[in-house]
C-alpha cells in the first residue's frame, strides 16, 4: 500500500539532516489529515448534513470480532494475488511522455514514503504506526465509505455503482497510478463490507490492520530481515490464482456470515 499522497518534498537530503526530519514530516502528515479528513468532515456531517449521522452505527461483539477474523486472513491470502496485480499495474504500456510524469511522481512518493515508513527507534516507529496506520483508516474511510457512499447513495444509485465509482475515486485521488488497480480493489472491498455489515467501523478495521501489518512488514524485513519481501510482485501462476481462490473464498463466506436476511443492507 502507498501510504502518502501527492506530497510535495523538494530536497529529500536535507530533511534527513534536519533532527527529527521524518517525525517532524509524519506529525505535518498527521496533523493535515486529521484536520481534513477527520474534523472538517465531522463538521460537515453534524453541522450542515445532519442526515448522515447514522454512518456513525457501530456492530456488536459478534460481528466486530467476525470483522477482525476475516480482516486478518483476508490481508494474509490477498497478498500474492494484490503483488501480482501491482506488478501487473507497474508494467501496463502508456504513451512515453505520460509514463515518464508518472513515474516521477510514483518515485517522489516512494521516496517520501520510505523516509516515512522506515523508523529505527519504536517512538518512530509508533509515531508511524498512528499517523501512517491509524488515522489514515478513520479519515479515508470516514470521507469515502461514509460520507461519499452515503451522499451517492440518497441519489438513489445502485449499489454497486456506489462502491465501485467510490473505489476509483479513492484510488485516484492517491496519485499514484503504479498502484491504482491494487487500491481500487481493496477499496471496493472496503465499499462492500460497509455494505454488509451496516457500519463504517467495519472497513476502519480492515484499512487500520492492512495499513499497520504493512507497516511491520517492511521494518521487520529492513531491520531485522524477518518475513519476504513485502515490495515482492513476482510469484508463481498457481501461487497468485490460489490467493485469489483462498480470498474469494473468504469474502463470500464473510458476506454469508454477516448479513442477516431481516436487516437489509444499507450502502455507506
């Protein structure tokens, strides 16, 4: 998963020389987010919309712990199928001069989210884990499966058109296109579970555990060369087609699982 979106850093060199640069950058980060995406939303949902209010359900016990099950497998048996679909994203032909914005910017945010993602310290890395893994779920989550499907959804549009124009949206606005395929579809995931389980507490758990066990990944793997490569998108045909079999599998058994026939769907 890209973590940071657009960010515009000149010299890279000198925010390493300055103390405390990339905490100094993740608490900016931060900061912007929770103030855009968190706050004024909140504003925008109790003080001009109020009708939106009932995003805000929660689930019970059963369903919460379900959420935190499937969240968990379904992030372990993704992983070579999203690889596999990135490397395909990473590969598609495109006009030269398009191509070569693009991979400028895929490789300012690679930078920046390296200098980001990489923290040597555990205040470092729990800063990361908060600004990179936590508020990103709640804030992202809130404006896109919340808001967004909401206000689509009082249009009176279909479902799925719902989830899926939400999706590309999420996706686009991260301006990254070398990852746009991977995050469309955990972004129609995430569009689905709010379906399902009447909550947007439901996709804030998936993107929180996806964001936080990426984040471990790729530290453990730099600093204590634990686990594979996480930036791997080479596997075998049958490895890729059995994760997306296994995670097929999963989400259909979820869906069963979750909903229940005397409380219809709501779309977030």
């Amino acid at each position: 998963m890209k973590f940071l979106t657009g960010y515009n850093i000149t010299n890279y060199n000198t925010l390493k020389l300055i103390p405390n640069g990339p905490q100094s950058l993740l608490l900016a980060q931060g900061g912007g987010m929770f103030l855009g995406f968190i706050i004024l939303p909140l504003i925008y949902v109790y003080f001009m919309k109020p009708s939106l209010k009932d995003i805000f359900k929660g689930m019970n016990g059963k369903k919460t712990a379900s959420v935190f099950v499937f969240s968990i497998l379904a992030i372990l048996f993704c992983g070579p199928f999203i690889s596999a679909l990135q490397g395909w994203n990473q590969a598609m032909p495109l006009p030269s001069g398009l191509e070569k914005v693009l991979k400028t910017m895929e490789e300012t945010a690679k930078v920046v989210t390296e200098l980001l993602v990489y923290q040597p310290t555990w205040s470092g890395f729990l800063l990361a884990a908060i600004v990179i893994g936590i508020i990103p779920a709640i804030a992202e989550e809130l404006v896109f499966r919340g808001i967004m499907q909401k206000e689509l959804k009082e249009e009176n549009w279909n479902p799925h058109v719902i989830i899926w124009v939400t999706a590309i949206v999420f996706s686009a606005i991260h301006l990254q296109f070398y990852g746009f395929f991977p995050r469309l579809l955990l972004g129609a995931m995430m569009g689905y579970m709010a379906w399902w389980t009447n909550s947007l507490s439901a996709p804030m758990i998936f993107h929180c555990i996806n964001n936080l066990s990426t984040l471990i990944a790729f530290n453990l793997y730099k600093y204590k060369n634990l686990g594979p490569d996480p930036e791997q998108t080479s596997f075998s045909w049958y490895t890729v087609l059995a994760s997306a079999l296994i995670t097929a599998a999963l989400i259909y058994f979820f869906k069963t699982f979750i909903r229940k026939p005397e409380e219809p769907p709501t779309v977030y």
